[in-house]
C-alpha cells in the first residue's frame, strides 16, 4: 500500500482520482473516510464514513477534521482516507502514517509536488504545536510515498501533470524526484 497526496487547484480532479483509484482497495480492508463534505464514492463493504460538523448558531458542536482523525486511529483502520488536508491535521496524518498505518490517501491544494510540501510545512507550523522544518521533513519522508499533481487545462481537460515520489531526506529537506511528467 502506497500513501499518496492528491495536489492540485479547485477542480482539477483531485477527488475524482481519487475515488477512480480507491475502487482498487481490496474489499477486507477497513477503511475510514474523513471529510468536510461528503465526496468520495467507495464501495467496499468495511468503509466508516466521518464527516466534520459546523458549529450551531450558539458556536457549539463543532466537530472538526483533526478531532475525527484523531478518533479514527482508534477504529483500527487498514486506510485512512482524508478529503482534504486543511491544517493542523496534516501533522496528525503523518504520524499515523509512520506508526503503520499504510495506504492512507488524501488530497490537498497546491500548484506543483514542491508547493504540496511548504503547504504541509506551514499547516503544521501554524498549527501551535512546536516543531522543527526538519522534524516536519522528516516525517513527510517518511510517511508519503506519492504526489499526483492534477491540472484543469484551457480546454476544460484535466490531466495528472506529474507523479512525484519522495526519496528520504537531503540537507535537512524532503528529496522529491519526478517519475512521471505530463
């Protein structure tokens, strides 16, 4: 099982592929979906929908992104599927990635593989908890396998432009190596 990020701009195909490559999940794998809304389309038969919850009108009863993937470590899933890295949960992906939870899949705005990684940097930096850039780098390293960059063209296509692997560490930064360009 490989841990990809989906990156690209608003309607690019990001969750498209996504779901297109989540049909490819064995069916005996328990996975857990956690989204602001709705999108993905999975069909297996252990899948665990979580979705965010906005506050109510008095400002309570908020469930947020990081609250549901912290709670879904303890469902024991096989893959985790984020819909979208937002913030302060990107830490709490990558470390649930490195303490064996394989496959996990998400996606996340950015404009090329290398944006993915100071979009990551800056979510976890803002995210109040004390961390170093290469502590940062080191658990993307360790943890994502893949970039699928996604662009919508003038022509209204959408194509997958680059896959990109990450290859460990190199002064103190993620190594990213192209293996298919667009």
């Amino acid at each position: 099982n490989a841990n990809i990020i989906f990156s690209g701009a608003t309607g690019a195909g990001k969750t498209t592929t996504l779901n297109v490559l989540s049909s490819y999940i064995n069916n005996d794998e328990r996975i857990i979906t956690i989204e602001d809304t709705a999108e993905l389309h999975l069909s297996q038969n252990h899948v665990v929908r979580l979705e965010a919850r906005q506050p109510n009108i008095e400002g309570r009863g908020e469930i947020t992104i990081r609250e549901l993937f912290k709670n879904s470590l303890r469902m024991r899933p096989d893959i985790i599927i984020l819909g979208e890295i937002r913030a302060g949960e990107a830490l709490e992906m990558l470390q649930a990635i490195c303490s064996g939870h394989k496959g996990a899949l998400s996606v996340i705005h950015a404009n090329s593989p290398r944006d993915v990684i100071y979009r990551i940097e800056t979510m976890i930096l803002t995210s109040g908890i004390p961390i170093s850039l290469e502590v940062i780098h080191r658990q993307i390293a360790t943890s994502v396998n893949l970039i699928v960059q996604q662009e919508q063209f003038l022509d209204g296509s959408r194509k997958i432009t680059h896959i990109t692997q990450i290859n460990g560490l190199k002064d103190s930064q993620a190594v990213l190596e192209d293996i298919f360009l667009y």
